[in-house]
C-alpha cells in the first residue's frame, strides 16, 4: 500500500520518529486522541513500514511497525517521549483522556517557563507532552 500526499519543502525540519509493535492502531490513536492527520502511509497488508503524521498546527512526526530490516532496529516499540506546542492544551488533555491515553502528569500551570500543559502516555508507552511552551527564544 503506497499513499502519500506530502510535497517536499526545502531548509531544515526535525522529524521525531517513532516504533510501534502495533503501527495501524498507534496511527489510529494518534489521530483520535491528538488529531495528528496522516499524511503518508506505505507498507504490504497491515504492515505499515513507515508513516508520516503530520500535526495541524506546523510539524510532523515518522513512525513504522516493527519488523525486519526495518531503519530503527534498535530502537525498541513503545519508547520516546515527544512534546508538541500548542494553544489550546485544554481542549486537547480532555480529548486525550476521552480517547483513553494515560494521563501521567495533569494538566497544570507551570510557573518557572510559563506554561501550560500536561503529559500523557499511549496505548504502546509512548510519552506525549503537550503545552504552550514554545521554547526560550520565544521569550
């Protein structure tokens, strides 16, 4: 299966890049639970071999199912951690939690580097930070 609706931009973009024993159910929870949109998908029947997700407010991120050969092969499933910028954390947490992620860090007001946000884990481990943090140079 072969379906890509991404252009190439030049300059430079960081692609966080993901494992997951399950790919197909980790796209569709990340598509529900945070509303990443999928952008490319390429595999054979349910092996998803690489996947690009792309985030609607800017960036994207890469994942793929285990299997041999694969990019990452040490990289085991279920391992990262990723934060994602945003506006409205929480309009987010609650679609997070309805959606079934595991909330590991509630949703707060962080006074050190104001922000606001929470943290969250997927159905394979996965931690998922998000806030309005948009870094030091946005200050």
């Amino acid at each position: 299966m072969t379906d890509s609706t991404t252009s190439v931009k030049t300059g430079t973009v960081v692609w966080p890049t993901l494992v997951y024993a399950d790919a197909n159910a980790a796209i569709a929870f990340l598509e529900k639970a945070f509303g990443f949109e999928t952008t490319a998908r390429y595999g054979e029947g349910d092996v998803v071999h690489h996947a690009e997700l792309a985030w609607p407010g800017g960036g994207a991120i890469m994942l793929g199912g285990v299997r041999e050969g694969m990019a990452l092969e040490c990289q085991p499933p279920g391992v990262g951690s990723v934060y994602v910028a945003l506006e409205d954390p929480d309009t987010l947490y609650a679609r997070a939690k309805a959606a079934g992620a595991n909330i590991t860090r509630e949703l707060r007001d962080e006074s050190d580097y104001e922000s606001r946000g929470f943290t969250c884990r997927d159905p394979e481990g996965v931690y998922w930070s998000f806030g309005t943090y948009r870094g030091a140079q946005s200050h």
